[in-house]
C-alpha cells in the first residue's frame, strides 16, 4: 500500500514539473513584462521617442526600460546575454548578430532608410556624374558607408578607384573643420551632422542625396540604415507584448514625421541630440516604419549588395529565413 502510494507521489510530482517547464516555454500572452529597449544616438532612435514619452505617461499597454548609447560596440553585448530585450541598430549589424549567435537574434522593423548626403562648399555637383574628378571627403572606411559609395558609384558608371579621390577622415569633425578651411569642397556626410556642418560651414549645400540615387536604381532593395532587433527567445515567449509593441512604434514614427517640432522637443528630452538640430534634420533622416514581407524584401535586397562589396559586412552570409519577424 505503502509502495503504490509512494509511485503515486512520484508520478504526481513528475507531471507538476511537467507542468511548469512546459508553462516556462509557452508564449505569455496576457503577463505584464518590461521591454528593456536600448537605442544609439542619432536617427535610428529618433523614431522612438514618442512611444517612450506615452509610455512615461502610463499611456502604453507594454512598459519600457529604455537606454541610450553612443556606440554599438555597448549595446550588443548586453543583448547577446540577454540584459536586453530590443535594440534599434545598424541594419547591417543586425545580420552580423543573428550569424555569430546562430539565429539568437530577429528582425522586427526597419526604421531609418538611408542618411547619406554629398555635400558640397561650391556649386558645380548636382548629379552624380558630376562627382567623376572630384575628391570626396569621406567617413566610414571600411563599412557601410564606403560600402554604399561604392555601390552607387560603380551603378553610375564611376570606378570608385579610378575617376574620384576617396579621402577618408576618422569622424565627420575632421570633414566639416576641412570644409571650413577650404574655399571648396565636396564630402560625404550622414545626417544628422549634415545639419550640423551646414550651421558651421558658410555656403555648404545638399549636393546629392544618397537614399534617393538608391531608390533610382530600381532594383527591389532600399538603402536601410537602422532597424529594431528582438531577442528570439523573447519573441517566441512575448508574441502579444511584441504586436502591442510594433503598433505603438508605427504610431510614434508617424508622429515624428508629421509633428517635426514637438519631435524635436522629444528628442532632445530624450539625449538622442538637441532640439534644434533635430527639427532640421528629421526631415532629412528618411524614418519610416517598415515589417512583415516589405521589411524582408527591402532587408534582402540591400544585405545582397552589401554581401557582395564585403560578406564580412554582413556576418559572412546572408541570414536565413527565421531571420525576420512573422506575427
């Protein structure tokens, strides 16, 4: 008797254990949870700040912890081992992580198209064409941005190594104190230093801008600066939190499109850069929310011409299948 009670106990304690595994692993659809979310200075986080004031304001269904950082070299550790949950990212970087975790990491929204100007101190570079000759002050060697040049220069029938002078500065400081010292010029910058040089440097103007010269090219990529990444763990546990999430963030990307200045003011509120240059360069900073099969299709395209410029660029091969987000 003695015995078959004690069988039992055991089999009653093996089916609760069971149990709680199996509830551990299910996605949670109604349980409150803290998105813990970080972002880098600059447009890829731009998007954000609306969500993050409604959410300071108790107006959101999720609740965010969110963290801002100058580098990605600071971000990526933290979600590797899972100290975050999101991150807005370099869209290349995105790719980079989902390959050395071996699909740890998803992507779930295209946020910031391209950001990169020609910019010139003069008045004789309206096209690309009319780059053949130039010197281009440049920042970025050996990542996207050399990357992007190349590619457009080469789909303009420019030889990158042969008909411009490519003259590579370590950070966009060095290329607006040149062009303040010069009569002339032309450079390559990202937003939202364009509007940065354009405060400091008399008579520079947008020559040509990049993300356009992509669009040009009608291929089916985009050129794809910054995306929101989401641990797969978490995406498989929180599918609920998540979908509330993404609605929320289309929302605030739309609201910082149609209302530039109180986007700004949030901005700022949030450290991402000052107001004052935020209302002039969101214009200019192409956010936009993008998901689902436009997000993968745009995605695909320009990893492709990224991976043939450089496969280490994208972590060394394209990413598969489980690599984008489905609802």
């Amino acid at each position: 008797m003695k015995k078959g009670i004690s069988i039992l106990l055991i089999f009653i304690m093996m089916f609760a254990l069971l149990t709680a595994c199996t509830k551990n692993t299910e996605p949670q659809q109604n349980e409150e949870v803290e998105i813990r979310i970080a972002g880098l200075t600059g447009p890829t986080t731009m998007g954000l700040v609306q969500l993050l004031d409604q959410a300071d304001q108790g107006k959101t269904t999720n609740k965010y912890a969110f963290s801002l950082h100058g580098s990605a070299d600071e971000v990526t550790p933290k979600l590797i081992q899972g100290e975050l949950d999101m991150a807005a990212i370099p869209a290349n970087l995105a790719s980079v992580l989902y390959n050395n975790t071996e699909g740890k990491v998803k992507l779930l929204a295209v946020n910031t198209l391209g950001v990169l100007y020609i910019v010139e101190k003069g008045d004789t570079v309206s096209s690309m064409e009319d780059l053949k000759g130039k010197t281009i002050y440049c920042t970025g060697k050996g990542s996207v941005p050399e990357y992007a040049l190349r590619y457009l220069l080469n789909e303009n029938g420019i030889n990158p190594d042969n008909d411009v002078a490519l003259e590579w500065k370590s950070e966009p400081a060095e290329v607006v104190a040149l062009l303040s010292q010069a009569d002339s010029g032309v450079a390559m910058l990202p937003q939202p230093y364009v509007t940065v040089a354009k405060s400091k440097v008399q008579n520079l103007r947008i020559a040509i801008n990049l993300n356009n010269e992509w669009e040009k090219l009608d291929n089916g990529s985009l050129m794809i600066t910054g995306v929101i990444v989401v641990r797969s763990d978490f995406a498989a546990k929180y599918p609920e939190q998540i979908k509330n999430f993404l609605d929320d963030y289309k929302k605030s990307i739309e609201y910082i499109n149609l209302n530039i200045e109180e986007g700004a003011a949030l901005v700022e509120k949030y450290n991402i850069v000052n107001a004052a240059v935020a209302k002039e360069a969101i214009p200019y900073c192409n956010i936009t929310y993008m998901d689902g099969t436009d997000m993968k299709t745009a995605m695909e395209g320009y990893l492709n011409v990224l991976y043939e410029q450089n496969p280490k660029s994208v972590g060394g091969k394209l990413p598969g299948e489980d690599f984008y987000y489905k609802e």
